[in-house]
C-alpha cells in the first residue's frame, strides 16, 4: 500500500515548504522555497558556513555602503541557496522580494529584476525561478508587469477573495492561499475547533481553486500554511500544495489511500470583470480576517528580515 505522501502525489504536486535539502532529497517534491526564516536557520547548520562565508566575503570585496551591503548579502544569499535547492528539484525555487517592499510597485519590479539576474549568474534562468510578492494592490501590480516580461510569480500572503480575482485577473503564474494562518483566526475569535471539512482554512482555498476553475484562469492554486495532514489531505487534488518537512514526514510515515477532495472541472469561462483598485480594496476591506492576517504577515516576513540582516551586519563586521 502506498503511504500518504505518495498518494497524495497523485492529486496534487507537492512543494517543500523548506530550504532545507536534507528534506528536499527525502521528499523528491516538485517545487521548493527560501525565504529569511529558512536562511536564519541556515546561519546556524555547519553545513552552510562555507556558502555564507563566500557570499558575504564577495559581497566585502564589491565595498559601497554598509547598509547596501547588507540588503545586497541577503539577497545574494537567498539566491545562493535558491541555485543549489534547484540543483535538487525539477520545477522551481520561489525567492521573496523583501516585505518592506510590499506597498511600492516599482521597488518590486527593480528587485525582481535583480534577484533574476543574480540567479543568472549561478546559471539558473528565470523558468526555473518564481518570484514571491505579497498579493497587495501594489505587489499584484508588479507581478503584473513580470508576467509580461516573463518572469514568473508566486503572490503570497493570500486571504481574501478580493486578492484571489485580482490575482486571476493580472495572470499571475501562482498563488498561495493561506490554510493554517486563516484557521487560526477564526479559532481564536469562536474558540471552536474545526474538523477538515469545517475548517475555514481549507474552505477558503476550496473556494479559490473553484474561482479559478470557473473563470477558466491560468494561474496555478497552491495551497500554503498547512497546520495538520487533516487540512493537507482535505485539499488533495488542489493543484499545487507546499508542505513543511514535519508534516511531510507524518504523510510519508502514514499508508492508505487518498480521496481527492477538490476537482477543477473544465472551465466554463464564467469571468467578471476585472477589479479596479477601488472594488479591491473595499473588498478586501469587507473581511476582517483578511485585513489582519495580510498585515500581521507583511509584520512577520519584515520582522524575519530584519533579524537576517543583523545577522550578516554582525558577520560582515
């Protein structure tokens, strides 16, 4: 019988929610991630101290402000580990612009181009490279302009209908709607506990990648933020699902069978008419749960790049 991981694989391609090629190599996914959380761990494994040793001494040898440095090192090393996870996985590796950068389009746009030009110069071109941006008006923007000019995107931070259809309507490469980060929410405001099928989390994505079946749109639903194999197995046939490497391990431990859970049916084309910022915002405004989750996220992801920069500027000194 074949265990859960591997009958899961028969619904939905699995991403590693990790950097972390030890579990990339056990899990054979199709796609994974690095982002600043995965580098700080990265600052304390014996095994990267060569890989940071060399970026940041390239980095010293550029010279320029110590500042400039610092966000150069950081990005340097997100595409240093983004190149060698791509080494082990057949799709791609998702590497975030930085969270401060959440709320400037052209900020986003520039960063992009450099993160794909970095990648370049470790020979991984931008097929294999999906560039992650909080799905705000202005970060959707700017996937915007990168999908026309190729490269691809990831829009995460993903909790309200209103950010899916401005998502779908920009043809963005992928999107990342949030399972456990929702489901939190709402425990905390109810203080109820959710079986799979109630839960908020897993219907809320339920509801996207039938938003996306029924308008007939490209982008790609991955699933994200997973608290239990429950809400994991609940979502099975969704397109694409990143799971950490703890709950990996559970499903691969685990045998039986799966049940897909979600079917996109061929799209019957049922498209309204594309946002304007206005019905966006107010849309998005319209969901609590949406306006405190996308904000205490863009909080988080800053707060965790701001910790990975003081780490290099401690390195670099």
């Amino acid at each position: 019988m074949p265990s859960l991981l591997d009958a899961l694989k028969q619904h939905s391609l699995v991403v590693a929610d990790t950097g972390d090629l030890d579990a990339i190599k056990r899990y054979r996914p199709q796609d994974a991630t690095t982002n600043p959380s995965l580098l700080l761990k990265a600052f304390d494994l014996p095994g990267y101290q060569e890989l940071i040793a060399e970026t940041l001494d390239a980095v010293k040898a550029e010279g320029g402000d110590r500042q400039q440095q610092v966000e150069h090192a950081a990005d340097r090393l997100a595409v240093a580990k983004g190149a060698e996870i791509a080494r082990h996985v057949p799709g791609r590796v998702s590497t975030e612009v930085a969270a401060r950068l959440s709320f400037d389009t052209r900020a986003s746009i520039a960063k992009a181009h450099e993160l794909i030009g970095l990648y370049a110069r470790h020979g991984v071109g931008p097929e294999r490279v999906l560039i992650k941006l909080a799905s705000t008006w202005e970060g959707i923007r700017a996937a915007e302009v990168l999908e026309r000019e190729g490269i691809n995107c990831n829009l995460t931070l993903l909790f309200s209908d209103a950010q899916a259809q401005a998502c779908f309507d920009a043809g963005v490469f992928l999107v990342s709607p949030f399972v456990g980060r929702v489901t939190d929410w709402y425990k905390q405001a109810t203080g109820r506990d959710y079986s799979p099928d109630e839960d908020p989390g897993v219907n809320f994505v339920r509801g996207v990648c039938a938003r996306a079946s029924r308008g007939g749109y490209d982008t790609v639903v991955m699933g994200a933020s997973f608290r239990t194999t429950g809400q994991v197995l609940a979502l099975a046939g969704c397109p694409r699902l990143t799971i950490s490497p703890a709950l990996l391990e559970e499903l691969a431990a685990g045998d039986g069978e799966v049940e897909r859970r979600v079917v996109m049916e061929d799209a019957s084309d049922l498209r309204s008419s594309p946002l304007s910022e206005a019905a966006f915002r107010w849309g998005h405004n319209q969901d609590a749960m949406a306006n405190d989750k996308l904000a205490e996220g863009i909080r988080r992801f800053d707060e965790d790049q701001r910790t990975l920069e003081a780490r290099i500027d401690r390195r670099l000194g």
